[in-house]
C-alpha cells in the first residue's frame, strides 16, 4: 500500500497561492491512485478555505451550502481511495490554516476562481483514469463544481458578495451525470 502525503501537499498548494487555490497547476496525474490524491487534496483544501469564511462572515450563502458538498465529496474520494486499498489521511488537518479573503465579494471571487480550476483540473485528470468507478466519481465532482458550485459563486459575486436568500438548488449532484434524479 502506498501512504499519500495529502495534507503536506494540500499545505503546499495553501501556503505558494491564494487562498481557496487548487491543485489545477499540477501535472496530470499518471495513475488513478495519483488523481485520487490530487482530488482529495482539493476537496480539503476548499473546506478549509469555505471553513475560514464561515468563521470569518458567519453562516451565509453559498459557503455554508457549499462547505457541506465539500465534504460529501472527500467522503467519496476516501470511498475510491479504500476500494483500491490506498492509504490517506483521514482529517483535513488544512483546517484553521487558511485565512478568509477581507470581504465577502472577495471570498466569492476566490471561490469562482477555485471552482474554474477545479474543473481543469478534472479535464486534466479525467481523460487517463482508468478504472471505471475512479473515472464515475471524478466526473460527478467535476459535475458538480461546474453546475452547482461555480454558479453559486457567480451569483454571489453578481450580488457584489451580499449573501445569498432562498434555499439554493439542494446538496449534492442533483441530476448529475449517473443519477436517477
């Protein structure tokens, strides 16, 4: 079994960009062990960046929406990751690391940035995974940055970073690709 070093490169990614900055620079992953890495290392370095906001403006929208997909979706990558007998770390220990943007408008700028990336970096990914199941749940992480969270974010920063009102589209994929909803 081969131990990642997750949060050493979560903490990386953190400390040489902006905050809420996601692995998308990186090479494409050779493996899909590697891609499993880089995608758990993005999901907990954005809940820790969505964490920091939340701490830092309250429970507003699209953050606190948002936070909870995050996490939903490292929970789906460590499901990968123990089908295929990997190791990982199971905290995000990036959490109380990242320090939230000065304003709300500005919060959201980042979160819009981080989810651009996000998708990049899954359009990089994607294309050498090889396992079916890998490649499933990659492209429903994919699905739901572009569809759900880059608009959140696109809103809220259409609101000049006032917090978002109604109840959102829901948690999760939705419709997404592989489901039935």
């Amino acid at each position: 079994m081969r131990l990642f070093k997750i949060l050493p490169l979560a903490a990386a990614l953190a400390l040489s960009a902006p905050a809420c900055s996601t692995p998308a620079e990186s090479a494409p992953a050779a493996t899909d062990a590697e891609a499993l890495e880089l995608a758990l290392a993005d999901e907990y370095l954005a809940e820790a960046t969505y964490t920091a906001v939340l701490k830092k403006f309250g429970d507003v929208r699209p953050f606190s929406n948002i936070i909870s997909a995050e996490r939903h979706h490292a929970d789906l990558v460590k499901a990968e990751m123990d089908r295929l007998g990997l190791e990982y770390s199971p905290g995000n220990d990036l959490i109380g690391q990242i320090e939230a943007p000065e304003t709300l408008l500005s919060a959201c700028e980042t979160g819009v940035t981080a989810e651009e990336e996000n998708i990049a970096l899954y359009d990089r990914l994607l294309p050498g995974i090889v396992d079916p199941q890998v490649r499933e749940t990659l492209t429903k992480l994919q699905w739901a940055s572009r569809e759900r969270h880059l608009p959140a974010f696109e809103r809220c920063v259409a609101r000049g970073g006032q917090a978002g009102q109604g109840a959102g589209q829901g948690r999760g994929f939705g419709g997404g690709p592989g489901r039935n909803n």
